[in-house]
C-alpha cells in the first residue's frame, strides 16, 4: 500500500520529474537527466519481451514513416519491420505490437525497426538525455533497480508515452508505483513536480489490482474491441521479466 501523505521536501533535494505525455516536449530535453519512458499497453511490453528472447536490439523510430523508411536501407533478411497504427499490425510490417509476437523463434537474433503511435517517438525524444530506459509493470522492479544502480540516479524524468498526445491511466499508474518503490529504496526525501504527485496518488487508489486497471482503461478497452484481449494479462504481470532495455546510440538493448 503507498502512503496517503505525499511529502514536501525541499527544493534543494533530489528531483524526481513526470509528464503524462511527451506532447509540447522537444527532442533532446532534459539531457542532464535520466530518462524512463513508460508504455505499458503495449511498446514497453513488447520491446523488452523481445530483448528478453534475443532479439540483437530494436531502433525505436520517430514515427511509422520513418520506420518504413529506415527498413528500406537494411537488409530485411536480418531485420524486422514492427510496429502499429491504432493498435492494429500495419500493412507491410512483420511484426504487430502484441507481446505474444515475439517470441524467442521469431526475433532471435534479430533486429527490429520499431514504430508505434506512442512508444517510439517517446523513446526517440528522450535520446540525448543521460540515461534512457523502457519500461512498463513487466519490469516494473528491475527498472528500479537500474536507475538506482546509474553513477547519479537524479535527477530523473518519467515520461509518459500517453495515448496520441492524451492522457493514459495505465501510464500514469506505473510511473506512480514506479516513484513510490525507489522512495522506498532511498533514505532521502526526494522533490516531485506536480505530475509525479498526481501519480502517487492514482497509484495508491488503482496501483492494487493492474489487470483491473488495465481492462478498465481507454486503451485496455480498445485492445478487448479489436480483439487483443490476450494481450492484457501479459501487460499487467508486475516485474516479471528480468530485461531493463536502454537507449544505446539510438539503439534498444539489454542492459547487462
């Protein structure tokens, strides 16, 4: 259970930062902060799935457009084209965006050109910040861990991938349990802008039961209407998967 009071420490501590979606954020920013971009339904879920049954790594790219354009220049007998438009695989591309896509005999030694209408882009403008990484429930604590591991975890952004420049609840809620399990890990009060506040506070009221959370959600419910339904349950599990991807020269890989 996270604590109801929500602490004002002062402004001199560390910073934790949130957005709820990367809309009005140019490429670039924050760059001397440490970056995690939260996609729960579904890149995060993807991506790491796919590093976690070794893939060699993913580009996440800016937009569909430049993903189609990316796979023109590589080999597509070592590359995979993934990615979707309105939750649903595009025409042309190998790969969708379900977890249950990328399994170890599909993507084992592959690369993959990524774009998705939330989860990419926000990948792509977070590159040049110190550290970036993915992350979703399924890697929930892992991701924790590695950001309390870096040389200076603060100060550290979440950036919510959102659904097409609006708010998303599923996003909101992981970012919110993410801060309240690394305030538990740290013996500093730690300074929270407005949003990662709003986020605790979303996550002490819906962080208990995440597949509920999820079926409820606008992105949950046009998952379970285009027939992804499967897709929940696997979004849902919490640090289940022992893969934290990170942003190594505009490339997704496991960090060891």
């Amino acid at each position: 259970m996270i604590e109801s009071e929500i602490r004002s420490p002062g402004l001199n501590e560390p910073l934790i930062e949130l957005y709820f979606t990367p809309a009005g954020i140019g490429e670039g920013w924050q760059k001397d902060h440490n970056v995690v971009v939260i996609d729960v339904l579904r890149a995060s879920t993807s991506i790491a799935t796919a590093l976690g049954n070794s893939a060699r790594y993913v580009i996440p790219a800016a937009s569909i457009a430049a993903a189609t354009e990316l796979s023109t220049q590589l080999s597509r007998d070592n590359a995979l084209l993934c990615g979707e438009k309105d939750g649903k695989l595009i025409d042309g591309f190998d790969l969708g965006n379900s977890p249950s896509e990328y399994t170890r005999e599909r993507v084992q030694g592959q690369v993959l050109i990524f774009g998705s209408t939330n989860g990419s882009p926000a990948v792509v403008k977070a590159a040049g910040s110190r550290e970036v990484f993915l992350c979703g429930f399924i890697n929930l604590n892992q991701v924790v861990e590695a950001v309390l591991a870096t040389e200076a975890p603060f100060p550290l952004t979440l950036l919510c991938a959102g659904s097409q420049s609006r708010f998303a609840i599923e996003d909101a809620v992981c970012g919110g349990l993410f801060i309240h399990r690394l305030r538990t890990r740290v013996e500093v009060n730690i300074q929270l802008n407005d949003a990662a506040r709003a986020a605790i506070l979303l996550a002490r009221d819906l962080g208990d039961d995440i597949k509920s959370l999820l079926y409820g959600s606008d992105n949950g419910r046009c998952l379970v209407e285009i027939g992804m339904e499967g897709d929940l349950p696997v979004c849902a599990a919490d640090s289940i998967l022992p893969v934290v991807p990170t942003l190594r020269d505009g490339k997704l890989v496991v960090l060891e």
